[in-house]
C-alpha cells in the first residue's frame, strides 16, 4: 500500500505531533516564566535607528505590508508595524500605511489608534494615514510609488508579503532618497530587497521579528519550540542519511533495510520521476 | 447543488419557489438579525469565549477533515464511524469553500469607504491634484456601470435602445478594459526591467564578501541562462571533466545543488514558522497588538 | 455612434494602451504629472473592475442566483455573516467584526497539518540522499548538506551565535544563502527584461500596425500633428516647473 | 582617474536608455537560431509529455495574463506542438479572463500553423474539440476546483468555453477522473503550483510539469529534486530549449528573438556590474567613499 495518501498516516502524527508539542511546551513554560534567549538580529536592530533618521529630516514614513491579507504574514505585519508607529508617536513623525487588502486594512485602522492611544498621544492619529488603496497588486504599487514621492519619505518599512512590486517600491524608495528597511517571508522577492534596501530581514527572521520586538514570553517560546522543530527535522534527514548511504556501502546491515523502507514509504516514494 | 446531504435539516425545506421564497428569505433575514442583536447583547467578558470558541471550530474542521483515519482500521472499535464522520467532513469541503468565498466577497466595500473619503476630500477643497481625484471617481464608475449593463439588459428601453445600451456598455468595457486594465497593469509590472537593471548596477559591488557572492553567483546564472552563455565557453570539450567547465553546466550545477539546499533551508524555517504561528492563532495564544485588545 | 464605436474600439483600446504605456513610462525619468493621472486612473479603473468583478463573478452566480432563481433561500446567511466585518466600524460593537474574522484566521490555521504534510514530506525524503556513486556526486551531495545544515543554522534564534563552531556555520549559512540569493537574483533579471519585452512586442506588433493602417486616412494628419503639440506643450510645462521646484 | 571614479554614479535614465534600445534591436532583427543547449529539466518535461498514454489527457493550467506573456505564452505554444505532433489531447483551462483568451487564440494558431505543415503533407488536420480542448475560465475556491476535478472530471468541468458540453466533445468525452490525467502543467505567473501539489499531483502520483516565469523557477529546484516536480520549462529559455526539442530549431520565434534580446540584455548589465565595482575600486583606493549609502 502507498504511504502517501490525502490524508494522514503514522508518519504525520508522529512528526507533526512533536512539532506541536514542542511549540506548545515552550509556550507554556515561557508563560509560566521561565527565561529565554533569543540571539540579535541585525535587521531589527536598526528599525529605531531608521524611525530616528524620519525623526531629524522631519519627513514622514511609510510602512507598507505589501499584499499581505489577514492571514499570518499580515498578522506578524501588523505587529511589526504596531511597534514602529508607537516609536514613531515618541518622536510625533507622521507613519503613513498604504495598504492592497480592505479587511487588512480595517485592522490596520484599529492597530495604530491603538498604538498612539497606547503611547498617550491619541490626538496623532491620523485615520486617512492608514490608506487602502486598490487591491491589485500593481496599481497599488503605483499608488505608494506616488506617495514615496509626493510626500517626501525619509524612512520606508517594506514588512509583508511581497511580489514583483517589491523592486519597483524599493528603487523608487532610493531615488526619493529614503532609508529603506524590509522583512519579507516571499523568498522570491528577498535578492531584490538586498540589492535595493538598507537592511533586509531574510526568510524565517520574519516571524522572529514580532517576538524579538515585543519580548513576549508566548512568542518568544514559540522561537524557541520553533528552534526544537527545526532540530527535529534535522535530525530526521541526517538519519535518514545515515540510513541510505549505509545501505549503499553494506546493504546486509541488520535492521537497515526495514528503517529505509518506512522512511521511503513515508517519505518519499511514489513519486514519478523520484530518485 | 447536494449541499443537503451533509447538512441536516431536516425541519425546513431546501429549496423553496414563487412567493414563499421572498418569505423565507426575509424570515432568514429576521433570524440573522436577531443572531446579530443577540451578539451584540452579550456581556464583555463572554466576548473572549466567543471568539476563541468560533477561532478554534473553524481550525478543527479543516485538520480533522486531514488528521481522521478516512477508511476503518481493523480491530479498533468505532473506527468505522469515525471514519464515516470523517469521509463526510472531506464531502462537505467544497461547500465550505464555496461559503467562505461569498462570504468574503462581501468586503468588497470595506476599502472603498476609506479611498471615497479620501478623494472626495482632495475634489471638494480642490487641493492641488484635485482633476487626479475627479479621474479616480469617473473611471472607478465608469467601469463599474458599463460592466454590471453590459450583462443585463435593459428591457424597459423596448428592445433597440437596450440593445443599443448593451452595444456601447460592451464597446466601452473593451477600452476601459483592454485598453486601461490591461496596458496599465503590464506596463507598471515592465517597470521592473528598468529598476532591476538600476538596482543591479548600484547594490552588486564588491563591498563585502557576501555582495561578492551574490554577485558573482548572480553573474555565472546570468550567463549561463542565455545562448550567448554556452558560446562562450565553447571551446570546451563537450564531455570529460573539462566540460563540467563549462558555463551553462557550472550554472546547472549552481541551480540544482547549491541552491537548492540554500531554498530547501529557506523553506524549512519558514515551514516551522507558520505551523507554530497558526497553532497560536488556532489555540488563541497569539499576543501582538491585534490580539491583545479589549473586546 | 453605437456602430462606430463597436466597430472602432479595438483601435481605440489599442490607442489607450500606447498612451497608458508611454504615460507610466514617464516615471522613469522622475516623478511627474503625467504619471500621477495615470496612477490614479490606474487606481480607479482597478478599483471599479475589482467590484465589478466580485459582482459578476461570485456574488451574482454563486449568491444571488441560487438564492432567487433555484430558491436555496438559505444563502442569505451568507449575507448577515458577511455583514460582520463592517461592524468594524461600529465603536461600540466592533468585536463582532472579530467572530467572523475568528472563523477565518481558524480556517486558515486548520489546513496548516495538511499543508505541510503534502508540501514538506517528500521535501524531508529527498534530503536523504545517500553519499554513493561517483566522485562528482558524492562532491555534490557533500556541498548539499554543507549548504543546508549552514543555512538552517543562521535560522536558529534561541542560541547565542557565540560559540565558534556555531558563529562560523551560522556565519558560513548566511554566506550560502547569499550564493541562493545570487542565483535567484540571475535567474530574475532575464523574466524581468521579458516582461519589457513584452511590452515591446505589444508596442511594435499592435500599436504601430495600427497607427500605420491609420497614416493612410488624411484625418489622422490633422489630428495627430495637433495631439504631439498639445502633449508636448504640456510635457514641456510638466517638466520644467517640478525642475525649478527641486532646484 | 577622474572618468573611472565617474563610472560608479552613471545617470539611471541613461541605463534605462540603453536597456531599452539593446532589448529591442533583437526583437526587430529576429533571430532564427536556437541554443544548443537543452537543460536536464526541460529533456526531463519532454519525455514526460512523450510518456503520456494515449488515451489519457494532459490539463495545462493558465494563470497567466497579458503581464507575463512574453514569458508563459512561447511555454505553452511549444508543449502544445508537441502534443499535436505526438496527438496527445490536451484540455486548457484558465484562472484568468485575460489568460483564458489568450491561451485559446495561441491554441488556434498553433492548430493552424500545424494544420499547414500538414496539409502539405496530406496529413489529417487538426480540429478543436477533437485534438483539444478549451474549457475557458473558472473562479471559485482553487483547492476545491483542483481536487474536484480529481474526482470527477466531468462535474467541475461540465462545458468548454464555448458552453458545449465536454460529453460531446470527442477529446474529453471518457475523461471522468485523475485516473485518466496523465499529466498537468502549471503554466503561471503565480504561486499556484502548491495547490496542484497539495490536492491533485501529489496525492494522487500525476507528473507535474511547472512552467513558471524565470523569476520563480530558482525556489523550484527543491521540488524537482524530490520528484513533485516532473520538469520545468525556466521562462522564456526553457520555451527556447524545449522549441529546439520539437524540431523549431531553425525557425525564427517570438521565443528565439527574445533569447537574443536577454542575451544582450544580460551581457549589457554584466558590463555595468564590472564598470561600477571598476568604479568604486578606483573610488576606494584614491579615498574617495562618495558610492554606497548603507546605513550603520
């Protein structure tokens, strides 16, 4: 019988159910107090630098989380995006929020009166600041294009998941002379964040932002059940290494030929054209 | 449409015709309502339980629908049935999805209160740009009649003149649409040719040791790509060890070993990620600004 | 009228298209007025399309008519929890919005196990490759784990990357990545130049044919001459005064 | 010296200037000839198509527009000769308005241009509905659509684009489920290969074959190493590569100038590479820092 099937088999409750344990451990016993570390990251480490720089010009800022909806990227967006306007209301720079998806955008909306009502200074808000935009993908571009522009951005925010616009906002940023930060989960659309931001958060470091900038025990748990996660994997492929390239060496070791079989049966074969 | 054998009930019909449908659409109006009052009536401090409550149902059905055993597995009692209530969930999918869709296509407005705003503010102070505005409003309705006539006719205008309508409705959607949509979305996506070759010629200098790698790494697969890539470095024996010099074959190589364990990494992590950042939305642990609110 | 424009708007679109292009392309050299009518018809023309489009394609036939015309009166549901979200804007009972907004951050969390499951099973299965074979495979697989292990290690946050053997492979990960980054950087360049491409071929296959089939009529040398003097006119103003503003 | 320094701060809009004439000077000249080279994925989608049982269908599935056609349109012109040539039938369906009409204008004209190849040769001709398919646009959840069709074919389907039923056409009349699928190709601008992969492909062991525009084809190679992929036509280049495969080796395509034109392209910005770090060398060693802003 075929290991790989619609739904679930022994493979899955086993390997994702440590995933789960592992990440609701660690959420629990950071809730529970317990003290954890989460190492620097660079990237993130600039964004109160960068909210300064807006601060000396006395330009605004956008902040823009790309084509994000209210889905996990838009969510974490939203955070990251929380703490910026609240350092941005420290130093009153105007935060400007262009946004491609209405019901992203209604949270937005709440997030930041939010932000400013947190830092005492509720009469900063804006509400047209928080702008929708369309929610096609190029003409919202073409809309924050004109805003970098227009309104003269010191310090843009590039946080959320990102397509072919992201070039177009990020050279554009440059020739308006702005300072650029960006963090996206697209992989796609990081070579090209590098090549035209200031400072780039690459891939995973994303998810870790909202944790490392709010020092959360919940989120920060969940890093480190992540990092667990990320060792069980791991583990996993070196086993299975280990498995194969004995069984290519001495295929007559005891045991060998039953692991690699339940490894390939869940793992990997069935597959036209697999090795 | 089979939405009934999934959804029991039982007690009402499922389909209704002629005069009793405007009844009971209007009967289900007054129940949703009256669910909407009663939402409203709940005490904040219930409020938390709802929404985690409704948060948590929505998650259980699509990872049950994936986790149950969908066929009996022998010597377990009750499998069977479970294995039933599962094969129904996976039945029920398509009706989910198509529910989740019209529901979320009911926010079509949500953003266009906020752009109307806008504009209509930047038209009546007349500030400077004020004609830019005036052309979002003409073209966003523009577009937005001629396409909902074009499909309906207009029989009230007696048969010519709606047909004249539908004739223009049609022609005008043409030029709004294949002349506009279409040119401004592909010549804003062309854009990019242009910046990535600003963004090439200003990021990939030999600052560090990283921007070397990125370059030189970008440079090979730039060549190798292209026909021009193999002529030169033709030269090369065909086959052999030489001709894994070969540029085309360095950059083959590049693609398919080096980089892709460096996405496989990529992806791993961000694999993990977003399982752990949607058991904390599913089990409402998530904390951040949006989640820590007041209800 | 009604037969002229039917059966002239292809010429037309096809004008609004060139015009469309050339009008966006402004930006490429800076930030103009041209480009800010443009954007905002782009974001016009998108925003009226966007509704139109959810209309004709989901809320008529998926809601409206099997509501009406096949009587499955119990779609209207669908409008009251739809109505939700825009209790968003209600002060005191925006909570609402967050029951709707609840099901379907749920749903989304919930295909999680399937997601990765279908996705990154086999991608586990086939890290497993065997050091066997030739020289220059066991050389590639080498390289394989080498990048891999490297760059999943600049992804772990709950360590300090202090500790020399983990500061050099963490270190040593960002660098593969970079080498990841470089090829996918290459591979782009040559899609982003074919969209440019693209353009072209709309430019040099649509539009000149068209403006040729049109240099025959003598209309077409009336209006045009007339056309190149007002938007250069224009141009000319645009230009100049955003030049003496950034001076 | 002062000249060399120059070189790292040239104009933008004169290195748009010069993109803009070296891309189109092969576009204009088009050139006939074809890359010898054939990478491993695209050999790979070739026999692929070549393996597809004869009573079985392939679905190409097209989500992309008038943005990317330069890049998906040659992709999909190139498989659907090859089909014709081997008379596989083949059923097209769309994810777009734009992409559904354009994909069924370039079936037309690849059915026409094969249609005078064989007419020369007293072949029989290809027809619509007999050879392929057009099922024309569809909307709705993806994931549902993708896995309904798996299940049964006829039901998600139901008519082709010109509203014939698809049991009356003889190309898709005994298609019921994944069983008679011998292959689907994502011909897409955008990320919808993971739906294919977690609802049709993969559960159910049919080749994929991914067509994506170059842009995408680089996080691709993961999954052509586990096998969920079963070929991969890379952008424009993999059109070109697979066009030299089907015997259009010599004839002068959309796909053969753009080649040229990227191949220019590419030398071009590889020159400005080399003359900004020339630059910013020289810059660097007489002490002038004026390049590069980072921030930190």
């Amino acid at each position: 019988m075929s290991g790989m099937t619609d739904f679930a088999n022994p493979a899955v409750y086993i390997v994702e159910g440590l995933l789960v344990f592992f990440i609701l451990w660690k959420i629990l016993s950071a809730r529970r107090g317990r003290e954890l570390f989460i190492r620097r990251i660079p990237g993130l480490s600039v964004l109160d630098e960068a909210v300064g720089r807006a601060t000396e010009m006395g330009r605004p800022m956008v902040y823009a989380p790309g084509l994000s909806g209210l889905d996990i990227v838009g969510l974490q967006s939203m955070s990251i995006m929380s703490h910026i306007i609240r350092r941005a209301a420290n130093y009153s720079t105007r935060v400007i929020v262009p946004l491609a998806d209405p019901v992203l955008y209604t949270v937005a909306e709440e997030v930041a009166r939010d932000a400013y009502t947190t830092e005492g200074v509720p009469e900063q808000f804006i509400p047209e600041d928080i702008r929708y935009l369309t929610n096609e993908q190029f003409a919202w571009a073409s809309g924050v294009v004109g805003i970098l522009h227009r309104e003269k951005i010191a310090t843009a925010f590039y946080f959320g998941a990102y397509a072919a616009e992201a070039l177009i906002l990020a050279e554009n940023g440059q020739i308006a002379g702005a300072i650029q930060v960006a963090g996206t989960p697209s992989i796609t659309q990081i070579p090209f964040f590098l090549a035209a931001c200031d400072y780039t958060i690459i891939g995973d470091e994303y998810y870790a932002a909202s944790a490392y900038l709010s020092r959360e025990p919940t989120l920060l748990g969940s890093l480190v059940g992540q990092d667990y996660s990320k060792l069980l994997m791991v583990g996993l492929v070196l086993i299975g290494v280990l498995g194969v390239t004995l069984a290519a060496i001495e295929p007559h070791f005891p045991g060998l030929a039953n692991i690699n079989e339940l490894f390939n049966k869940y793992f990997l074969q069935y597959f036209p054209g697999s090795a | 449409m089979g939405y009934l054998p999934d959804f029991p009930m039982a007690l009402l019909p499922v389909s209704v015709h002629g005069k009793m449908l405007a009844v009971y659409i209007f009967g289900a109006l007054m129940a949703g309502a009256a669910g909407l009052v009663a939402l409203m009536a709940v005490p904040p401090r219930y409020r938390k339980i709802v929404v985690v409550g409704v948060t948590f149902f929505g998650g259980l059905y699509f990872s049950l629908e994936f986790l149950l055993p969908h066929q009996p597995v022998a010597h377990i009692p009750g499998s069977a049935g479970v294995a039933r209530f599962a094969n129904s969930l996976t039945r029920a999918k398509p009706n989910i999805a198509d529910w989740a869709m019209v529901i979320a296509s009911f926010t079509l407005l949500l953003g266009t209160f906020n752009l109307f705003a806008i504009h209509s503010r930047a038209v009546k102070k007349k500030t400077e740009g004020w004609y830019n505005s005036l052309a979002f409003f003409i073209t966003f309705f523009l577009i937005l009649i001629v396409g909902i006539l074009k499909d309906s006719p207009v029989s009230k205008l007696g048969p010519g003149a709606a047909k004249g309508l539908q004739s223009v409705c049609t022609s005008l959607y043409g030029i709004l649409f294949d002349g506009f949509v279409q040119n401004l979305d592909a010549t804003m996506f062309s854009l990019i040719a242009f910046y990535i070759v600003s963004a090439a010629y200003r990021a990939f200098r030999v600052r560090s040791a990283e921007a070397g790698l990125m370059m030189g790494t970008a440079g090979i697969i730039m060549l190798g790509l292209v026909p021009v890539g193999a002529w030169l470095t033709n030269w090369l024996p065909s086959t052999g060890l030489l001709a894994s010099l070969r540029l085309e074959n360095i950059t083959y190589w590049l693609l398919t070993w080096p980089n892709m364990a460096a996405q496989r990494a990529i992806e791993f992590g961000l694999a993990i990620g977003a399982v752990a950042m949607s058991l904390r939305i599913w089990l409402s642990l998530e904390r951040g600004s949006f989640f820590d609110r007041q209800l | 009228m009604v037969n002229w424009l039917a059966a002239n708007y292809g010429s037309i679109a096809i004008w609004a298209g060139a015009l469309c292009t050339f009008g966006i392309y402004t930006i490429l050299y800076k930030e103009n007025k041209f480009y800010r009518f443009f954007e905002h018809i782009f974001i016009g023309v998108y925003g009226g399309y966007g509704v139109y489009i959810t209309w004709h394609n989901i809320i008529l036939p998926k809601w409206w008519r099997p509501m009406t015309s096949e009587g499955l009166w119990w779609w209207i549901f669908a409008a009251v929890l739809g109505s939700m979200f825009y209790f968003m804007y209600s002060k005191k009972h925006a909570w609402i919005s967050r029951v709707i907004f609840g099901l379907f951050m749920g749903f989304a969390a919930g295909g999680i196990f399937r997601e990765f499951y279908e996705g990154y099973f086999p991608q586990i299965g086939s890290s497993m490759k065997p050091f066997s074979g030739s020289y220059s495979n066991i050389l590639s697989v080498a390289v394989f784990y080498v990048v891999l292990l490297a760059a999943m290690s600049y992804f772990f946050f709950s360590f300090e990357h202090k500790h020399p053997a983990v500061k050099n492979t963490a270190a040593a990960g960002r660098w593969f990545l970079m080498i990841g980054f470089g090829a996918m950087f290459g591979a782009t360049v040559m899609g982003r130049m074919t969209l440019f491409i693209g353009r072209l071929n709309f430019l040099i296959n649509r539009w000149i044919p068209e403006v040729r089939a049109e240099a025959q009529s003598s209309l077409f040398w009336i209006i045009m001459p007339a056309v190149v003097l007002i938007v250069s006119t224009i141009g000319y103003f645009v230009f100049r005064k955003s030049q003496k503003l950034e001076a | 010296m002062r000249f060399l320094i120059r070189l790292q701060n040239i104009d933008r809009r004169i290195l748009y200037v010069l993109v803009a004439i070296v891309l189109s000077v092969p576009l204009i000249i088009r050139p006939a000839k074809h890359p010898e080279t054939v990478f491993p994925e695209v050999r790979k989608t070739y026999d692929t198509i070549d393996a597809v049982k004869p009573d079985n269908i392939v679905l190409l599935s097209v989500s992309w527009g008038a943005g990317t056609q330069a890049e998906n349109d040659p992709q999909m012109q190139a498989l659907m000769r090859h089909m014709f040539a081997n008379n596989t039938k083949f059923v097209v369906m769309s994810w777009s308005l734009v992409g559904s009409e354009l994909s069924y204008q370039s079936g037309m004209h690849v059915q026409a241009d094969v249609n005078k190849q064989r007419s020369r040769e007293g072949k029989p001709l290809l027809e619509y509905g007999k050879d392929w398919a057009h099922v024309g646009y569809k909307t709705g959840s993806i994931s549902a659509i993708v896995s309904g069709l798996g299940e049964n074919f006829q039901q998600v389907m139901k008519q082709d684009r010109n509203g014939t039923p698809l049991t009356e056409l003889a190309a898709t009349r005994n298609i019921k489920n994944y069983r008679d699928i011998g292959a689907v190709v994502d011909l897409t601008s955008v990320g919808l290969m993971g739906y294919w992969i977690a609802y049709l492909t993969t559960p159910k062991h049919i080749p994929l074959i991914y067509c994506p525009t170059a842009v995408m084809s680089a996080t691709a190679y993961p999954y052509l190493d586990s096998g969920q992929l079963s070929g991969m036509l890379n952008g424009v280049m993999g059109a070109v590569q697979y066009e030299t495969l089907v015997g259009q080796a010599d004839v002068a395509t959309d796909a053969s100038a753009s080649s040229w034109a990227l191949s220019a392209a590419h030398i071009y910005i590889i020159l400005l590479i080399v003359l900004g770090n020339l630059g910013y060398l020289v810059a660097r060693k007489t002490g002038d820092r004026s390049g590069g802003s980072k921030l930190g």
